[in-house]
C-alpha cells in the first residue's frame, strides 16, 4: 500500500499508520506465495531495465524482493510523501540495484521525461488520485514503447468480513479502495489507455486471532482515524461480538489482482 496525492500527505507522511494496517496482512495472510513475491514474479523485468514506483511508499515491496529480482535495475522512487520518499531511499540504497533514486511526484504529473522507463509499478496506489484514469495517462506517457505498467488494487469483496463492521463509522460495509478504483475501474482504465490489459488474482485469505490489530488497522485511516470516542467504543464491541462468533479465530476474504498492460512498440 501507498501514497501519492496531496490529499493524502498527512495521511502518509511517514509509514507508521501504513504498518498498522500492513500488520494484519504480514502476521495473518494464509498463501502459498506471500503477497509481494507473487507480485514480483508477475513482473516483466530484464537486467538493467529502468523501473519507476509511483506511489512507493516505504518501499518494503523493494526490500522484500530485492534478491530474487533482475540484476542492476535502474529504480526511481517516486511519492507525494517527502518523508516515504526519504525512507524509501534509505532501505533500498544498501539493496543490489544497479542505482537508486527518489522523487516527490504527483501520479497525474510526473516529472519524467516522455518514454523514460521500462517498466512503471503503481501498487495500491490509485484509488487516492482524483481521476485515476489520468494518472494511468501519465504513467504511459512515460513508459518505453514496449514497457509494461503493473497496477495493484483491491476488489468489492476484500476483506468483507472487517469492513461488515465499519458503518459505525458511517461508512459502507465494503473496501473503499475497491469503490474508488476496483476491478472493473483498474481494467476498463488501463483497456482504454493501452488497448490489452491482463488481470492475475493472488491467492490468499486471512485468519486473524487478535481483534486488537483489526481495530488498529481499520482507525488508521479515515473515517476510522477521525472517530469520535463513542464510535470506537461501539467498533471495539463490535470486533469482539464478530470474534466470539466465530470462536476467536476471524476467516477473511481476500480479493487482490495485478493488472499488467503492454505500452505498444
């Protein structure tokens, strides 16, 4: 997950509100490939190929991937955060990439150069812009011909079972991030912007233990962040009623696809 609106920039400022919500995947995805691997293999990455991230966050996708990936890539991370741009430079520049650079960037208005890269990643990321669509314009715009975009978002029935418990908040029971760009959004976007576009689902699901880290995940953005004391006393209860039925271990759906589209040579 990432960050590249301004909107956004107080929200991402740094990765701590990011790690409470990257807790609940790393202490309880159940899959036979972990989440950033699988996404890694879907990439289509040659030695000393140009990459650029958008909306790189803190960068874990790159520390975690680093070894099994082609050797001497050129890596340009970019994020509307100063701060996830500065410690995202900092954990990649001790990693083996042939060289390491950041930027603060806005998705829609990349200050790259036309057919600058590779490869353009953008995980989890585009469902805080305005107008997707047109951040996928400029990612184009700065793509090779040949280069390849790789977008990651969620669907409608992403960890359903949580958000079932959110309209305390008065928020729909679903993802936001899949209502502001989700499957059908991600592929009729980059259909348009490329003409091909191909869709791969990865396998996983959660079976979370402590209702403690749910309620640490789902305060950590809005609206849960700006709740008032009566609505987190209500959430709280609700994660424990949803616990207690289902004996104290919480099963849930996870709907996470890649989209990879190929700029025409």
């Amino acid at each position: 997950m990432s960050s590249i609106t301004a909107d956004n920039a107080g929200q991402y400022g740094d990765s701590r509100k990011l790690a409470a919500r990257a807790r609940l995947h790393s202490q309880y995805t159940i899959a036979e490939t972990a989440w950033f691997p699988w996404v890694a293999a879907q990439l289509p990455l040659k030695a000393g190929d140009r990459v650029l991230d958008v909306g790189c966050g803190p960068a874990w996708f790159w520390a975690a991937t680093a070894g099994p990936l082609p050797a001497d890539l050129d890596l340009t991370l970019a994020d509307v955060s100063q701060g996830m741009v500065d410690e995202a430079v900092a954990r990649c520049s001790a990693l083996p990439f042939g060289s390491v650079r950041g930027c603060q960037a806005d998705a829609a208005a990349l200050p790259f150069e036309d057919d600058a890269f590779d490869a353009v990643i953008a995980m989890h990321m585009l469902y805080h812009l305005p107008d997707p669509a047109a951040g996928i314009a400029d990612m184009s715009r700065v793509l090779k011909p040949g280069g390849s975009l790789a977008v990651t978002t969620n669907g409608a029935g992403n960890m359903r079972e949580i958000y079932a418990l959110t309209p305390i908040f008065g928020s729909a029971p679903s993802d936001p991030a899949a209502e502001a760009f989700g499957y059908d959004a991600a592929e009729r976007s980059m259909r348009s912007q490329f003409g091909n576009v191909t869709m791969s689902q990865h396998p996983a699901s959660l079976r979370i233990t402590e209702p403690e880290d749910v309620f640490l995940a789902l305060t950590s953005y809005p609206p849960g962040d700006g709740a008032c004391e009566t609505q987190l006393t209500g959430f709280r209860q609700a994660i424990a009623d949803a616990f207690r039925q289902c004996n104290g271990v919480l099963e849930v759906r996870r709907e996470t696809p890649l989209f990879l589209s190929r700029k025409a040579a």
